[in-house]
C-alpha cells in the first residue's frame, strides 16, 4: 500500500437542470475536485470535495493537494490514514495557513481517497469495512424538487411527483425570500397537495436574521415542518440557541462547519437538533466520524449534507448508529461506476469494493478541466 502518486482533478458536471438556485446561490453545474492516490500494488484511491464549479477556486483546492500535501503522502503506507491524517492537517506550515477552506477542502479529498484504497484492499464495501450496517433501510429525502429558484407551480407538481410517483416520503423545500410570507405561501400548497404523512423540512441557507427567522418559525409552525436547516449565517452560534429556544421547529445545521471543535460549539450551546456533517468540507471520513460519534454522544441524529452527492454518505450512513435519513440530490451519480441510487425512498446499499467514488471514464474525459 506505498504510494506512489498523487494526481488531482477537476470535473464539472452538469446538473439535472440548466440552473437552479437557492436564497444565496445560483449554480449550473457541481465541482467534483479531488485526488486520485496509487499505491505500489497498483490500488487506485478516489476521493473529492463538490464546490460551485468556479473554476480559479477548484484550481486553489488542486493546488494544494499537489503543491503541499503530494511531498507529504509520497512513500508512505496508504493504510495508515489516521497517522496520514494527522500528518496532514497537524503540518505547521499548513496549519498556520488553513484549519479550514481551501486547505480542509484538499484535506477531505485526500483522506477519503485513503479510505476507498482501504475498502478496495479488504476487496469490501466501506460501510462493511467500517463495521457492517446496523439498518436494512436508510430513508433518503428529496432536495432536488424544492429549490427557490423553482415556481410555485413547478414546486407544487415535483413534490407531488417525487411522493406519488417515486416512493419519497421526505422532501425538502428552499427558503429565504426577501419577503419571508411567499415562503409561507410556497409551504403551505405543497402541505396542502401532498397532505400530513409527507415529512417537509426547509433550508434557508443562512440568508436570514433571528428577527426574521423568528417571525417566520411562528407562521411556519403549523405546517408541520420536519427542521429548518441552515437559518442564518453560518457561524453565529448564539442566534441559532436563540431560534431553537423560540420555536418548536428544530434546527439543523452542519455543511459550512469545517471541524469537530465547531460542532462541539453549536452542540454544547444547544443551536442544533439535527447535526449535518458533510466529508467534503469536513477533513474527510476521518474527521466525519468524530463528528458523528459526538452527537451520538449527545443523543443528536446524523442527517449528512450531500456535497459528495451522497456516493460516501450512503455508506457512512448505513454503518453509523446516529443516522437514520439521507439527503437525496442526483446530479452527479450517473457520472460514477456505483451511483448512489433510491428505490421507493430507500437508498439502496453499496456492494461493490471502496467508498463508491471512482468515477467513469467516460465522464473524467469528457468533464475534465485543467488544473491551471
């Protein structure tokens, strides 16, 4: 398991539609940035971050994962990713520069490359490597019919669709108007048409105020609505305890956190219910799981953010007893040998060796971007 190269990449992958948006942002394709690790015995590890497809910051994250952290990782056992990881996030030099962004982002594609050389080697499944699945059904839900930048006609029929002709009962639905009563308008025809049994929860992706977000949870709070995710801006932990305390909705946040010592933040002051971690943004497997086994630790339910499009969380997610429910987002699934796939509202669990990152080569040629 030496290894013995390092290779970067940038693929931007179209989504299901032309564009879609949110209260904060507006995207045409996802940024699959990573790494491709070999080893001596000619293992190949995949892992990436996903980003907005910008393509000067894709460039930063490949940088790094050449310029800095390739000279760390060259000889040395691939199976030793806790000590890699360590080594890694822990380099004074980098350290004294990153501990989150653009160093964290590399981080993450590194070590989940590790991880996959590791399940590839056992010739397992991750969630067997990790110690085998505690369910026989993980419930997914659906955030690709719900975005903001969707009509309400156009909300109202995808729901509809996703519940009555594809098996989900969960959705989740974009908020964050200027006025937030549209929002109210848009939740309350998509309760209404797809009734009481369907679980909707909503995201505002920290584009409101605690004022807001207050007078908002008290309109809201009829519709039954399963989490407000991400309410307002990302890092202000005593707005969030301020929501959670006001309202009867829980809050959920967790995809712009880049460590566990954040998480430890938000959970200690009681700003979220429902925890979010993302092995994208965080520094990978390694550090998703200490994430996980702390709000464990905290009697708090894991429900990750899809920013790998859940082709890694599906395994963690099967394997770790604090999740439950998964983010369902399809863009970028086709684009790899085993796409993460839901039938009836259950994913179904991976089977094939590794952490279901290796992508197509088909889609590495035909998506590809230069790394300058």
């Amino acid at each position: 398991m030496k290894i013995t190269a390092v290779e970067p990449f940038i693929l931007h992958l179209p989504l299901t539609s032309d564009s879609i948006s949110d209260s904060t942002h507006s995207i045409t394709h996802w940024g699959v940035v990573g790494a491709k690790i070999t080893t001596a015995d000619g293992l190949e590890g995949y892992g990436f971050t996903g980003t907005h497809a910008h393509l000067a910051s894709d460039r930063l994250i490949t940088a790094c994962i050449r310029d800095c952290y390739t000279p760390l990782l060259l000889g040395e056992d691939a199976a030793d990713h806790q000590r890699l990881w360590t080594k890694l996030a822990r380099y004074p030099a980098l350290q004294w520069v990153g501990r989150a962004g653009i160093t964290h982002l590399a981080l993450a594609a590194v070590d989940v490359a590790l991880w996959d050389l590791a399940a590839k080697k056992a010739g397992v499944p991750l969630w067997s490597l990790l110690g085998g699945a505690r369910t026989e059904k993980l419930e997914a839900y659906n955030t690709d019919i719900g975005w903001i930048s969707f009509s309400k006609e156009a909300l109202i029929a995808g729901s509809a669709r996703a519940v009555e002709e594809e098996g989900f009962t969960r959705i989740k639905i974009k908020v964050g108007h200027d006025d937030p009563n549209t929002d109210i308008e848009r939740l309350a025809a998509v309760r209404a048409r797809v009734g009481n049994n369907v679980r909707v929860a909503i995201d505002a992706n920290g584009r409101w105020d605690l004022p807001t977000c207050q007078r908002f949870c008290a309109r809201a709070e009829g519709l039954d609505i399963y989490w407000f995710e991400e309410p307002m801006w990302y890092d202000d932990i005593a707005s969030h305890a301020a929501l959670a305390r006001n309202t009867s909705i829980p809050v959920a946040l967790g995809e712009q956190l880049y460590t566990v010592d954040a998480f430890r933040s938000f959970i200690n002051a009681g700003a979220v219910q429902y925890v979010q971690p993302d092995v994208t943004r965080l520094g990978g497997i390694t550090e998703y799981i200490q994430v996980a086994d702390l709000a464990l630790a905290n009697r708090l339910p894991v429900v990750p953010h899809a920013g790998e499009m859940s082709q890694v969380h599906v395994h963690l997610s099967y394997w770790h007893p604090a999740s439950t429910i998964l983010e369902y987002i399809p863009w970028i699934k086709d684009h790899f040998h085993e796409p993460s796939h839901v039938k009836d509202g259950i994913f179904l669990r991976p089977q094939q060796p590794g952490a279901s990152t290796t992508p197509l080569a088909e889609s590495v040629e035909r998506y590809c971007k230069s790394l300058s």
